[in-house]
C-alpha cells in the first residue's frame, strides 16, 4: 500500500494548447506506416481526400534508383524542383556534375537524365537521384497529433488528433529539415486550426 506523503509521480505542462476558443476538439484519422513514433504536437498532412496521414514536411525529399539504358534513365513524378535535383552512381557519395556528367530536361512529370558519353556516370547502369518536390504539391497542413502514436511497419494505424483550436506554434513538430510556412499556417486556419507565440515562463 502507497503512504499518503510519497510522491507518485508529476504531471507537466507541454504548453501546446494556447487557449480554448476555438475549442479543441479531436478526432481519429488514419497515419501512414513506417514513420516511427510521432509525437503529439506534430502537425500531420495529408496527401489526398481520406489518405493516411504524414508528419508535414517529411514528403519535400523524394529519391529513387533508376534503370539506365543507352545512357537514358526516367523517372516520372510531379512538381519536381530541378535546381535542387542531385545524381549520383548507384553506390556513390558524391554527385555528379551536371552538363559536365549528365543533361536533365523536365517536361509533362516526366525527368530525364541523358549521362554524358565522357562524364563519371559513363558506364553506369543505374543512377540515384534525390530532389525536393515543389510546395505546391506537397502534402498539406490539416492536424495536430493529440497523443504520441507508433505508426508500425506494414498498414495505417489510427491515431487521436485535434481538428480545430488554438495551439502554440513553437511546440508544433515537422519532419527535420523542414520549416512551417505560412501557406501551411493558412492551410489550418482554414480548417479551424489558429496557431499563437507563446513560451513557458
């Protein structure tokens, strides 16, 4: 049996809620599998009409391996941001140089990389590439985990998120690298969520 004078523990407060108008109110959604843990405050996007839901920001990074064939590969997605495109060989570490290696064109989603017949990448059979996508279409801002959640390995989970209040914005998580911006702030707005500055004293 517990003493009445032991200290069982301590509740802290995280400071992500800012005020209750307007009310927070949660809801159950889907996340996508594979993300690890996600912690509460992280703002959850989504990347279509009830799709499951990513931790906004995590989608900006694409990459692929891609099958070269008469020093030709292709790769087909939308809103590819090309100035920051990086090829490397398969196994590589470096990227190539581009004009110097490789030519890129993009036109209609579809990337083609043409490997230079004098360039590093000359006799390699498949490449790698990393890009950023476009803002445009990336997944857009519409939650606020309300509790941490494992997202497994191999199908959605369900979490608890909130879909409307007002919350600190400073509390907020997104993936690493990333920076809310105000086009992601306007996305919650619209859907009831108002975000404000405010730090622990």
């Amino acid at each position: 049996m517990s003493r009445l004078d032991e200290n069982l523990g301590s509740v802290s407060f995280d400071n992500l809620i800012h005020g209750n108008e307007p009310a927070a109110l949660t809801g159950h959604i889907k996340l996508a599998s594979g993300q690890g843990k996600l912690l509460r405050g992280s703002v959850i996007a989504m990347t279509a009409p009830g799709g499951d839901g990513i931790l906004l920001g995590s989608d900006k990074n694409v990459s692929a391996v891609l099958n070269v064939d008469n020093l030709v590969a292709t790769f087909e997605k939308a809103g590819l941001n090309t100035a920051k495109l990086k090829v490397y060989a398969e196994e590589g570490d470096t990227p190539a140089t581009v004009t110097t290696d490789y030519t890129v064109a993009y036109s209609n989603n579809t990337l083609t990389i043409t490997l230079k017949t004098t360039g590093a990448l000359k006799n390699e059979t498949k490449i790698r590439i990393t890009c950023e996508l476009t803002a445009d279409v990336m997944a857009k801002a519409k939650y606020i985990l309300a509790e941490d959640t494992e997202t497994g390995t191999s199908t959605a989970v369900v979490g608890l998120a909130y879909k409307t209040g007002c919350f600190n914005a400073n509390q907020l998580i997104v993936a690493d690298g990333y920076t809310m911006t105000e086009a992601n702030k306007e996305e919650l707005r619209t859907l009831g969520i108002f975000l404000a500055d405010a730090y622990e004293r």
